[in-house]
C-alpha cells in the first residue's frame, strides 16, 4: 500500500482501485453542475478516459467495459477529471452530447427526492423527471 | 430483488445496499455546485440522515458510523436528498458549516486535477487546493 501522504498530498497518480477492481466516478454537468450519473471505472476504463477525453466505464451488472454514448450516440466529453484525497474516487465535469445522460429518458439519473425530516415510511417525488429523450427510439427493445 | 421498473420509475424508496451493506453518497455544495466528497452510508446512516436532515455516513476504514462534523463540527445540512434511477447512489446537496469538507484542511475533497490527452505517466496538478482550515488545530494529532 502506498504511503497515505504521498496519495493525499503528492502529485503521483495512483488510483486506490478497490477489491473489485473499480473506482467511484461521479460525473457532473459541466455547465450547470447537476449531478449526472454516478458510475465505476476499471483501469483500462481510466486510461481510455485519460488518452481520448471522452468518458469509458465498467458496467458492473453488463461486467464489461463500456464507451457511454456507445448505443446512445450520448457521448459525454471530459472538461475536467479530478481525484480525491485518498484517490478512491473520481469527478468528471463533462460536455454531455445529445438531450440525457440517464437511460430511462432522463437529463440525469437523479430524478427523485427523498423528502428530509419525517420519521416512518418515506414516499420518493420526482424532480426534473420529464424525458428528454424515448429510450425505446434511441436503445431499441431489449 | 424488487422489480427493476419499480425501482426506476415508482416513487417506493428501495435503497439497494451492495454486498457490504452501503450505498455511495456523492456530496455537492448547494450553492457552488462543486463536489465536496464521495462517502458511503449504511441503512443506520441514511435513517439519521433522512431524520434529522443532517449527513451521516458510514466509515470503511473506521469501520463505524459517524456524523459528517462530530469531531472538527464541520456539519452538512442536507438541502437536499436525491436517488439514481436503480436507487445504488444517493446525491446530497449540501450547506457546509465551516471552513471546508477534507480532512486535509481543504474546502473539497477533489482539489488535484488529472490531466487529459497525454499517454504514459500521469502527473496530477493541484486546483482550488489552497488550505481553508489547519487539520491539525481541528482534528487535533492522530
């Protein structure tokens, strides 16, 4: 294990990828700074994201390696990837190409709110939930 | 496992916890937008953190729960809760009490950029990295 102020505090790269092989990315908007999606990445996911400055990913229910917009068209260009303190995870700003990120349809993934403050069983509501896109049109049927 | 299309499009919270019983819980500033950190939460730190709209996570190398702020009283007010369409990450937009989110004295966890288009090795370069807190007068020596 590398030395922890050398990861926090160094200018070395080295991805803290866990015991699946896999870092956290989140990616946000770059303009409106919306949350997109949240993902994972393996080590060649990294490295295509790094040479080509659009985003790769691992699909972890899919397990394989994967170019998002690859089916879509819905390439997202990175503005700026940065890492975190213990380089266990990643930020992606990015230019999302086409109308969403989220394959159900969606801007974002993150079309619901969990309502703060009240005890007992908790209802979701939806927020900038309206489709941007049919993803029948634009996945085909499964 | 519940039915995929209820957890994407019902409005049941059906946080799917992975194997090790967490989901990732990605932190943004409610004003700026700007990530601030990347944690995990189990079902006792959601719980709390939907009860009493303030960030509970649950720590992988401390092995414990712990309220964002109870040592450095740095708390997160929770602005607002969000869910991803298959209910495995959560966003919280937050209002950070204090000088700042790290641990290493900075306002964000995300303060080196990684940079793009080049091969081979990879050097990081700090961003927005200038020191907001000094850990060692919050935290006190280890």
């Amino acid at each position: 294990m590398a030395d922890q102020s050398a990861i926090e505090e160094g200018l070395g790269f080295a991805p803290q990828f866990g015991a699946d092989g896999l870092v956290t990315a989140v990616v946000t908007d770059a303009k409106s700074g919306d949350v997109l999606m949240v993902a994972h990445m393996d080590a060649e996911a990294l490295c295509r994201t790094i040479e080509s400055g659009e985003a790769w990913y691992y699909s972890r229910s899919r397990k394989k390696l994967w170019k998002k917009g690859e089916s879509s068209g819905h390439v997202q260009r990175v503005v700026e990837l940065r890492v975190d303190c213990d380089q266990d995870a990643l930020w992606l700003k990015v230019e999302q190409q086409g109308p969403g990120t989220c394959h159900t349809g969606r801007r974002s993934c993150f079309y619901r709110a969990v309502p703060l403050g009240k005890g007992g069983a908790v209802t979701l509501e939806f927020r900038d939930a309206e489709q941007t896109f049919d993803p029948k049109a634009v996945y085909g049927k499964p």
